[in-house]
C-alpha cells in the first residue's frame, strides 16, 4: 500500500467509517479529557474569525460604522486567517502528544503538551506554511478555465488530500519522535512496507468529512427555503431589511442569521473532522512504530479501531489469555525484526520494559515458527 495507491469507497460505505471514527473517537477521548482541548481551541479561533467577517459584512449592508467594518476585515483575513495556519498545527501537534501520552498509560494535561511541543515549533511552522500554500492553491482551481484548467483543478484537487494524509502523518512523528522533516520523509516513502496487511484499504475512509458535507448541503437547502419564507412573512409587515430579487421581496435578516450559524456550524464541524484525523493518524504511527509502548490494556480496542472494526471494539475474552499475551508479543518482535532490529537488542529492549525473561523467551521462540 502507498498513498498514492489510495482508493475512494462507495458512498455509504464512506458514510458508516465516517460514523465509526466519529463515534470511537470520542471513546479514545474519553480516556482524557484533556484530548478534547486543543479542539475546543481551534473551534474557538475559527468562530471568532467567522463571526468577524460577518460582522465587516454586516456594516457594509446597513451602511454603518463602515470603517469599524473595514477594521473588522482586515484584521480577520490578514491577521487571523494567516495566524489560523500555525496556530492550528501547533494545536494539533499539541493534541498528538496527548493522544500519544494517553494510549501508553500516561496521563498528562494540555499544559505539558504545549510545554513540551514548543521546542518543535520551527518544524511545525514548516508544516503550516505547506498547509496554507495548499489551502491557496487549492483556492484558485476554480478559477481556472479550459481543458488544462480541469486537468490542474483536478490535480491541486489531488495533491490537497494527499498532503492532508501525509502532514497528519507527519504530525506525530515530528512531536513524537522528535525528528526532523528530512528525517520523515523516507520513513513515508517505505511506509507501505511496514504496514500490516490487515490495515490495507483502511485509507478509503472519508477523512477530509466530504460525506458528513455533502449532508449538510442538503439541510442546508432546507433551511435556505425556510429562511426566506420567514423573510417573506416579516417582509409582509415592515419594509425595513426588505430586498427585492426577481420580483420576490423579502427581508434579508434571516437569510443573513442562517449563513452565520451554518458558516459556524460548518467550522466547527471541520475541526472536529481534523481531530479525529489527529487521533487516528497518532495511533496508527504509534502502533507501526512503538507498538510495544501502548499500554496492553488498550491494544486489543485501539487495533480494532485502526481496522474499523466496530463490532469487536471492546476486547473479546480468550480462554487462555497468557497464550494470548505471548502471541500479541511474538508479532511485536516480528515486527520490530521486520523494521531492521536484531534478536538480542528486541530481547533487551522488552527485557527494559520489565517484561518477564521467560515470556520474552517463549515469544522469540513463537516468533521464529
């Protein structure tokens, strides 16, 4: 598997996977509260920053306080939404580390994540510079017309989410591992040859939330139709905020109202959707690449997570847990082998850990059948 070998499910399928990382994420979650912080962050920034174009907009309509209005805009689209970049990776990096801190039976809080992510801050800055160069691109492919225009609208298209895959992947091994970004982009180069077969496939889930979005649109629709009925009818009796289009009069106000909530909805929503990618991609780097420091009592659920397996989401009880226990301990060392570690230094490494020499003996042994 590589991530250019990516391949998109049918729509329902998309819908239930959406639904499933949505609802055991927050089982994940629920394990430290603090995970939920740096969400409420982002969301927080991405109101205010709607709330305030709104507002400039509102201005310029009444034809009132126009130059609050102005002060209004340009802070929120040359200050903040430039600002959003960074601040939000260093959220998410933020986030990561508590996620990972938490899957290996540490409990720490949003403080000691922001302490501890600032000495990666010039890496994550990198990071958001990409992302907003990126976000503009992306911008830009509807305005341009022509064959060659649809070929590089759907090409940006592409290169959009395939980095939004790659810098979630990035995101925990910059904050975990330490590591530079020169020394993360060979390891996703041989990725596909240190995922488990069983994982392939997983990476048809709706991500980037175009499931849950193409909903909304018709709710959205919906509300569209109600709104100007209720415009119609307050229209009926003020001609205050009252415009006419095609002969239809109405007052703009709760048109206007509804924008507002689903613009603030619909942010909220997309950084929800990006946590839940924080949480994912972090348990996935963390099971490939330290899947020896998950905390044992979670490594039957987060396994089940990773594979979307909803069903057997909660651990199954095995008749003879300690055969159990020295399987799940031979595929470790399979699979630290497999990523270039000798016998000896894998024996040494868990006999570290504080895991008994006899379990680690029968293990090795198991692993080599």
């Amino acid at each position: 598997m590589a991530f250019d070998s990516f391949t998109k499910k049918p729509f329902k399928d998309r819908l239930k996977d959406t639904g499933f990382l949505i609802k055991n994420s927050f089982t994940i979650v629920g394990k430290n509260k603090n995970i939920t912080t740096p969400t409420v962050h982002m969301a927080v920034l991405t109101a205010v920053i709607t709330i305030l174009l709104y507002s400039a907009l509102l201005t310029f309509v009444l034809g009132q306080f126009i130059l609050l209005g102005l002060v209004f805009l340009f802070f929120a689209v040359f200050i903040l939404v430039p600002f959003r970049f960074f601040y939000d990776v260093r959220q998410k990096a933020n986030q990561s580390w508590i996620v990972y801190n938490t899957i290996c039976g540490k409990n720490i809080t949003y403080s000691d994540a922001h302490q501890y992510t600032r000495a990666e801050k010039g890496k994550l800055r990198v990071i958001a510079l990409v992302d907003a160069v990126m976000a503009y691109a992306n911008s830009q492919k509807r305005n341009r017309r022509g064959v060659l225009g649809v070929v590089i609208g759907l090409f940006l298209g592409f290169l959009n989410q395939v980095w939004d895959l790659l810098s979630h992947y990035m995101l925990p091994a910059v904050v975990i591992e330490q590591k530079s970004l020169k020394e993360v982009v060979p390891e996703i180069k041989s990725l596909k040859n240190n995922v488990p077969a069983t994982l392939t496939g997983v990476f048809g889930i709706d991500f980037v939330g175009n499931v849950i979005r193409s909903l909304f649109w018709g709710v959205f629709t919906v509300f569209a139709f109600l709104s100007l009925g209720v415009g119609y009818l307050i229209g009926l009796f003020t001609e205050v905020t009252v415009v006419t289009v095609n002969s239809f009069s109405f007052s703009w106000v709760p048109p206007f109202v509804l924008l507002l909530g689903i613009s603030v909805v619909g942010g909220i929503y997309k950084k929800i959707i990006e946590s839940i990618k924080v949480i994912y991609f972090t348990i996935f780097y963390t099971s490939i690449m330290h899947p020896m420091n998950i905390s044992e009592s979670l490594r039957g659920e987060l396994t089940n997570y990773l594979l979307m397996k909803e069903s057997d989401f909660a651990p199954t009880p095995q008749p003879d847990p300690h055969e159990q226990y020295i399987s799940r301990l031979s595929e470790y060392i399979k699979q630290y082998e497999s990523s270039g570690y000798s016998e000896q230094q894998i024996k040494d490494f868990l006999l570290s850990k504080g895991y008994p020499q006899k379990d680690v003996e029968l293990a090795v042994e198991k692993s080599r059948s």
